[in-house]
C-alpha cells in the first residue's frame, strides 16, 4: 500500500482485552502482539508483566494505528509507553524506504528533542546545598528558560544566519563560532538539507520563532539537572531540549498540508506523506532542518551550562554524548531491509560493530545512549549490546508518564512533594518549589523501565545518575518568589470575599 487513506482504526475488534493477546518470546525478552487489528504487521512490547499490566488501555489503539501507515513492516513498543498524539510516546515505526510513508506522529512537533549528558572529575561531596543554588543561578543567567525564552548569547539571528545553522548543524556552529566543543561526540554533527529546500517563512506555524531561540531550553518536560553517579561518586550533567519554535513551526506547517492532501483523514496526528507526494521530500528536509536546529541547541546549552559548573566547581565538564529522540530516519535493517526509522520517544541504540559506527570512537563499543529519569529518581547511560537488532536498534527515551499534567495538578500535594525534595536533598529552580506537572509522581521508575531494557539484552547499564539540583522552564516556577506570593495574597482575598458574599446571601 504505497499511497491512500490510513485505515480507520475507530472500530477495534481487540481493544476491551488486548493485553490477553499478548505472547511472550522468551528468546527475545519482549511480547509479540497479535490480534486481526494489527495485522500480520510485527509488534514487539519490550514490556514485562508488571508494565504490561500497568499500561494504559488506550495505548492499543495508537499501537493500532501506529501498524497502519503506508508500508509499515515493524512497531516496536519500548518499556515507557504512553498515550501520545496519534501514536503512543515511546514507539518505533519501520516503513519500507521504496514506496512506504513518512509519518508525522511520530516525529511530532518537537523535531529532533534529546539529551545531553556531560562528566566532570568533581567529587559529588562537593555540591554543597549552597553551591546547588549558586549553580542553579550561574546557569540561569547564561540560559533562558521557559517556552518564550529568548537566547541570552545571539540574541535574534538573522535568517540567513539561522539558514546556516540548520543546513550545516554542529559542523557550520563550530566553525563559525569558534567552539571548543567535541562535535564528534554529536550522534550527527549535520543531517543533510537538499540546497533546493526552502524554509518555509510566514507559514503558518511561524518558525520565525528559532531565530531569537537558539540556546534555549523550552518548558514541558525539558530540564537541565546536576547530577551525581553512583559508579564514580562524582558530578554529571543532563540537559534535554529539542528545536523550540523552529521545530515546531516546521511541524505545524507539515501537519497543515498533510490535511491538505488527506481531507478524509480525521486525525491531523496521523498525518503522512508517501513517495507519490510532492510534499515528502519537503518533509524529510524539514525533519532535517528541524534536527539540525536541536543538535546545535543542545551543543549551544552544554557550552553555557559547562561555563557555570566551571564558575562553581572550578573544573571543567567534559561532553560524553549528544542524542536525539523524535526522528525519522533512513537505515538498514538485517531483518527489515532499508526502511524508514521513525523513533518517537524513542532512542538510537547502535551496538559494537554497527556499520553506522564505522569510523567512529564508539566502533568497538557502540554509542552512549543517555535515559533520564525524573526529576527525584535515577537517570542512566547505557551501552548498546546487539540484541538490540530485536527492537529496531531503539530503546526508551526516558521513564515514560503515568500520570497526566492535568492530573497532576489536581491530585498531587504542593507542600508534600517539595518537603519529599528538601529531605532527599534535590534543589528544584531557586527557591525548591517542584512544578507538579514535572514532580516525580508523574513517571514510571526508571528502574523498572531500565530493567526491562536490560533484561531484554538490548543494552547495559555504564553510569546511574541520582539528581542532585534540576532546572525546569515552567511559567509557574521562573515567578520569582514575590510574584508567586502576591498571586496567593491575591487568591487568598478573593476567597475571602466569595465566602463572604455567599455568608450573606443566606
């Protein structure tokens, strides 16, 4: 099926018993989904019982529909799956790269979100409760946070200038700029751009907003964290953004002419483009321009956050890796052939060997591949082992959500949560106060998730990392203290006075 409408995946025949359905291959250390809903399209949970029980209902249907893309010839579920958009947060789709699609879910509007991950030779000791916050306030003086941060070191590029970071990535940054960063530890120091490709200026998702962005961290789910590792007993960094507004202006722009081109299909998530379209080439370069745009953001962070741990611990941190989860990627498969990689929530796993590493200084060993945790749990590095050939050389981004942030802010108890962090010593933002749509309830253990990778053989564990201080870009935690107290002055008097107008209306 090389073109046409995504099957409708409203009516299921399996979605009230799913999980019953679910085979587990003791060889491979992870469940074969098989049900007439997904056909005879290979689904592989990398799930024990305990999260396969655990996970959400709902997840089936975007399994369903992550089976029916154009060409699809494997889904991989890794052990933090989610609801996403469309298909579920923690996915990889193989789609044969001849006649097969490129989908858009699973790229998602963040293109090119990832990680960071840095060491240092500073004993962990050394992060004193004093020195957590003056690290937490050297970083934020060099780093914007919050979704409309602007970038504290290039101000607005130009957009010939934004033009060159995203054609030419870690490669055009370092030469242009002068950094001194270990670009060869960037998993891609430049995905390429066709020269004929376009950005796409006063498009509707306005990607004008990457040219005052570059260097930012965003919001969401996005942090900067101290760490400490339990193997070396000394301080490591983890920082996670993507592309910003860039990304997510291309996305936007994408998803509009994917409806376009597909009026019939309902869910603009599950827009896509086959080969037939005069928008998939587009889109590929956007994916590109996109990725390119996050691997220099991140590279851009490290510099920033490497200059305040410096100013604080008087040493230097030294950049292990530079990765990416929400692409699409070309690759070749021993069992799948050359295919279309679309990790969404989902991270790169290349072993020892891979063809891909050829060349590289992970050859031997294969690449760092960086988990984090939340904000009051571990966050790992793991190396690659050639089971992961099994998932589609992916496994997890991260711990996974179970709880929304809707839910969160309504279940979770503010003063409960941060008196949990003051006690285990973690310094959230400046003043402690835990976002609770970001608070360690709302993940899954990531020893448990960690386990499942483990156990399944697709990688091991290098370093486990317990935070130590967290930077998080909500709206609600960059109000300074003041603006946060006259708020609940001020919600505190208009309480008083509904309570007062309902006393005397009785």
């Amino acid at each position: 099926m090389a073109s046409g409408m995504l099957r409708d995946s409203r009516e299921l025949i399996s979605a009230g018993d799913w999980k019953r359905h679910c085979k587990w291959d003791a060889e491979g250390g992870y469940h074969r989904l098989e049900t007439g809903d997904v056909g005879d399209v290979p689904v592989r949970l990398f799930l024990g019982e305990a999260l396969l029980r655990e996970c959400e209902q709902d997840v089936y249907r975007q399994i369903v529909n992550a089976t029916r893309f154009p060409g699809v010839k494997c889904v991989v579920i890794t052990p933090d799956v989610h609801v996403g958009y469309g298909v579920p947060v923690g996915c990889v789709i193989l789609t044969d790269r001849d006649e097969g699609a490129v989908a858009m879910g699973p790229v998602g509007f963040d293109i090119g979100c990832g990680m960071v991950s840095a060491r240092s030779e500073v004993p962990a000791e050394a992060a004193t409760p004093d020195r957590q916050l003056e690290f937490n306030r050297e970083v934020m003086e060099r780093v914007a946070l919050g979704a409309g941060g602007k970038s504290h070191r290039f101000g607005e590029l130009s957009k010939r200038e934004l033009e060159d970071v995203v054609r030419g990535g870690a490669e055009h940054y370092v030469e242009a700029h002068g950094a001194r960063v270990e670009r060869h530890r960037a998993e891609r120091q430049r995905i390429p751009v066709d020269d004929g490709w376009k950005i796409p200026w006063g498009g509707k998702g306005n990607p004008e907003r990457g040219l005052a962005q570059l260097g930012t961290l965003g919001g969401g789910n996005h942090f900067i964290e101290l760490q400490k590792s339990e193997q070396t007993s000394t301080l490591f960094v983890q920082v996670h953004t993507g592309s910003r507004g860039f990304g997510h202006g291309l996305a936007t722009n994408y998803f509009e002419m994917a409806r376009e081109e597909h009026p019939e299909q309902r869910d603009i998530d599950l827009g896509f483009f086959t080969p037939d379209s005069e928008h998939y080439r587009e889109y590929l370069n956007a994916v590109a321009a996109g990725g390119n745009y996050a691997i220099v953001n991140r590279l851009v962070l490290f510099e920033a956050v490497a200059e305040a741990f410096r100013r604080v611990f008087r040493k230097d941190l030294e950049l292990i890796y530079e990765i990416s989860h929400n692409l699409v990627q070309a690759e070749t498969h021993p069992e799948f052939g050359k295919v279309w990689v679309h990790r969404k929530g989902a991270t790169r796993a290349f072993p020892g060997g891979h063809p891909a590493l050829r060349g590289t200084e992970w050859e031997a060993s294969g690449h760092p591949v960086l988990i984090p945790g939340s904000n009051r749990d571990w966050s790992y590095i793991l190396r690659p082992k050639p089971g992961a050939v099994k998932s589609a050389y992916s496994v997890n981004h991260g711990a996974g959500r179970r709880l929304s942030r809707g839910e969160a802010t309504r279940t979770l108890d503010q003063k409960k949560i941060d008196e949990q962090y003051r006690r285990d010593g973690i310094l959230v933002n400046l003043d402690g106060r835990v976002p609770l749509d970001e608070a360690a309830p709302c993940y899954k253990s990531s020893d448990e998730v960690v386990s499942a990778v483990v156990a399944a053989g697709l990688a091991e564990i290098e370093h486990r990392l317990w935070p130590v201080c967290s930077l998080k870009g909500t709206e609600e935690a960059l109000r300074s203290p003041k603006a946060r107290a006259r708020k609940a002055d001020a919600k505190a008097r208009e309480k008083a006075r509904d309570q007062g107008r309902r006393m005397r209306g009785k």
